[in-house]
C-alpha cells in the first residue's frame, strides 16, 4: 500500500514535463480527458472561482480553500471532492521558482459516477456538505496515481483511463469523501431541493430572490430552508447569489468594451456603489481596475 509521501512523489514525477514557471496558477490540459495539472512559480492573493464539480489534490505547496463558513488548509496530499458548482476563494500559500504549486483536477463523470453507485451495494443517504476533504493515502492515492500514471504511456489511455476513473470513483465513494458525492445521483428530497435551490441561485443571479419562495418550492420553512442550505453550501442564500452575481461580473469586466455601471445593473445590482463595494471586498481590487487591467 501507498504511504502518503510515496503517492505525492510518484504523482510530482509524472506530471513534471508539465511544470512552468508562471507567475500565477496556470492550468495545463492533459490527454486524460478532464485531467488538468495546474501549477504557479509564486503565491498568490486570493482569488475567487466557481468549484465545479471535480476531484482536487494537492500535490507540492499549499492551497487555501475558503467557501463560506467551510475553511480547508490543503497541502501535500490533500485532496477535496465538490458534488455541484459552489462560489470559493482560493489562495496558494506557498510556492516558489525553485518548488512550484502542484495541483492536479479532474471534473467529474456524471454518468460514469452515477454507475459506480448503482453497482455499489445500497448506503444510507445521508445529510452532508457539498465539498469534502481527505488525503492521497491507501487506496485512493493507488488509484489516482494509476489514472494520472497513464500520461507516460498515451496510447493506453483511450482503452484504460475509463476503468482508472471508475476505479477512483469507487475508491472515494468508499471513503470519507462518499457522503459528499452521493449528493449527485441522491434521490433524497431535501438534498435534490437544495441543489435545485443552488443552481437556480446561481443561473439566475441577476434576478431579486425571496427566499421564502425557494424555501415553499423545497417544501421547507424560511428558518429549515436557510439551515440546510447553509449546511450544504458553507453559505446563506443570499451570500451564495451575491458571489455568483459578482463571478459573471468579474467575467464581463474581463471581456471589455463597457462600463462599470452598466455592469452593475446587467448583474442585479441597483446601486454601482455598492456593487464596487461588494466587489472589491470579494476580489481585492476595484471593478474599474480591473477593467482597466
């Protein structure tokens, strides 16, 4: 069985003709589909991003999650597994020329995932948050390391990454990160609810929301509602809208050929003061030097 330091040194070998030297973290495809290796000569401030649903280790430095009330400090063979898209901030703590950030991700096969589970035996659903944490040892680790191991020999990827992926779905189901990607194929009323909530929160960040209507639709009341959803997500509803508004607020001010304000009312916002507020407490700059930038 792998030890921890064995499986961040194997993996660190394999993925390591795909180390640069960038300032900032930089993400480089693979021929794995859906495997990317990010990696940054420097620290980094903190930056906000959308958690899709994916796999996430750590395999040389320091990451820094924060999504709401959840905090996880990531560092050599850590790793975090997210069941649906959740607003985070992320910051890499430590990372040099001489010993770059490592990361490896790998986006979640829906339908391959809700296989693995039909074919598991049967476990209790039960009531967990979105994102989870663990570690690259044992079996897990073993398995992760045969998937990215196939970067060495690509022609057997097309052939042997599925059963490598199915194998590592298998293997996080069965830790403690299972709970938390359940929540995708879950039939449990109260949880499909929430993501319902969440992704309806966060396709439609432009509009008002009351909550006492999406807590009707999830047959919940107002207090149970903001409970689960917070339980689930890190955060409250509407903390979970403002960071989605101000992620495609971000994305619009990166593609230019318009304003500040006109951002601000494109996203919900009334008032652009407050949306150059909101925005630079979440993203550490102003709206307008960013589109200046």
């Amino acid at each position: 069985m792998f030890d921890l330091e064995s499986t961040t040194r194997r993996l660190l070998d394999t993925v390591a003709p795909r180390i640069t030297l960038g300032r900032g973290l930089v993400g480089h495809p693979t021929p794995i589909p859906r495997l990317t290796v990010w990696t940054s000569a420097t620290a980094t401030p903190l930056t906000s991003a959308v958690f899709e649903p994916m796999f996430y280790a750590v395999v040389r430095g320091t990451k820094v999650l924060t999504m709401g009330a959840n905090r996880f400090e990531m560092s050599a063979g850590s790793c975090a597994a997210s069941s649906f898209g959740l607003p985070y901030s992320h910051q890499l703590a430590d990372a040099t020329p001489d010993a770059p950030y490592v990361g490896i991700s790998l986006h979640l096969d829906i339908d391959r995932l809700t296989r693995v589970v039909l074919d598991m035996p049967r476990c209790e659903e039960r009531w967990t948050c979105a994102v989870a944490a663990g570690e690259l040892n044992g079996v897990v680790g073993e398995a992760f390391v045969r998937l990215v191991a196939l970067l060495n020999v690509p022609d057997d990827i097309g052939v042997l990454a599925p059963h490598y992926e199915s194998e590592l779905y298998y293997r996080l189901l069965q830790s403690s990160m299972g709970d938390t990607l359940r929540q995708i194929v879950q039939r449990n009323d109260r949880t499909r609810h929430i993501k319902a909530a969440a992704d309806w929160l966060g396709a439609n960040n432009s509009e008002p929301v009351v909550v006492s209507q999406l807590a009707a639709s999830a047959g919940m009341s107002v207090t149970s509602f903001h409970r689960h959803f917070k339980a689930v997500t890190g955060y409250s509803p509407l903390a979970f809208q403002r960071h989605m508004r101000l992620l495609e607020a971000r994305k619009l001010l990166a593609a230019g050929g318009t304003n500040v304000a006109r951002v601000a009312f494109e996203v919900g916002y009334q008032s652009p003061s407050q949306f150059s507020r909101e925005y630079k407490s979440i993203f550490g700059s102003s709206p307008i030097t960013d589109l200046r930038r």
